[in-house]
C-alpha cells in the first residue's frame, strides 16, 4: 500500500466484498444472517477502532484502542467466553478507568 489512504480504500473495501458474501450466503440458503448478525455485532466497534488506526497510520490514538478493547469485551460475553455476571463489573470498572485516564494522562504542549 502507497499512503493511508489506499490503507483505508483496501480495508472498507475488503468489508463490503465481505458483506455482500455473507447477504449472497444467506440467499442461497447456507447460512442465517441474523443469527449471525445478533452475535457478531460487537465486531462492528472493533472494525471502527481498526479503520482509525488505519487511517492515522497505526499512531497513537486512545479512541481506536477504546473502540476495540470494547468490542473484543462484548463479542466475548456474547460467545459466552467470559460469563456473562461480568458484564454488570464492566461499566463501573470502565468508569473508574475513564477517571484515572483523565486524571494521568500526559499533557501535550503546543508547537
């Protein structure tokens, strides 16, 4: 890839290729997309957080990394990887992280 942006067209490109297969699935009888999609939706934070790391170069952004952490936390509990009791822990804890962030993080000064 030449620059970020080819970056970008390659990555939502490749989802809508991946999109359409799955509607073409679910036409032809294989597969049931809104099973699929009830599961699966989490993923669509982890494809945010991906396509802004995408398009700022894989620099430093907390957004992206917010986004996937917590589409990976609620795909998980939706597989029933992690119990899904947790879930009640997750919102105050995400506070608590929201908080420290805000208290700690690094100033930056203009040039």
């Amino acid at each position: 890839m030449k620059n970020k942006s080819d970056q970008s067209r390659f990555f939502w490109g490749l989802l809508l290729i991946i999109i359409g297969l799955l509607f073409l699935c679910e036409q032809l009888g294989y597969i049931d997309l809104s099973r699929v999609i009830s599961t699966y939706w989490p993923a669509t934070f982890i494809l945010i957080g991906i396509s802004i790391y995408l398009g700022r170069g894989f620099k430093r952004s907390e957004a992206a990394l917010f986004l996937i952490l917590l589409g990976t936390f609620m795909l998980l509990v939706k597989l029933q990887v992690i119990e899904r009791y947790l879930w009640r822990y997750f919102w105050p804890g995400l506070l608590i992280l929201a908080g420290f962030w805000l208290i700690f993080k690094p100033r930056f000064k203009e040039k």
